[in-house]
C-alpha cells in the first residue's frame, strides 16, 4: 500500500501539468477561432469561454507545484 501511494505522488504533479497545458491549448484555439468570426456576440463568446479555460490552467498550475 506505501509502494502505491508513492507512484500516486509521483504521477499526480504531471497530471496536472498535462491539464494545464491542455488548458492553455484549449485557450489559445478560442482566442484565435474569435478572432475569425464577424458576429459580435459570437466574439464575446470565445473570448468569454478562453478566460475561463485560461483560469482552469492557473488553477491546475497551483495545484501542480502543491502536490
């Protein structure tokens, strides 16, 4: 049972890492996908949704250097 809480300590700091970058990704696809579209509210909407994702990445970036 120590044995596989070790592993779990190891994993957990880069599966955290691997989501913010997921995030981060995620964030920059719907800046740039925003900035194609003519519709104002549309804009508003990606741009809206990339602020969110760009907060799930600092969320997963503290937790990261937590664990």
């Amino acid at each position: 049972m120590k044995d596989m809480m070790g592993w779990i300590k190891n994993v957990k700091p880069m599966a955290f890492q691997v989501l913010k970058w997921l995030a981060i990704a995620i964030a920059i696809y719907m800046m740039v996908s925003g900035f194609d579209t003519d519709k104002y509210m549309e804009e508003n909407t990606f741009f809206a949704s990339a602020s969110f994702f760009m907060l799930i990445a600092i969320f997963f970036h503290l937790e990261q250097h937590k664990s």
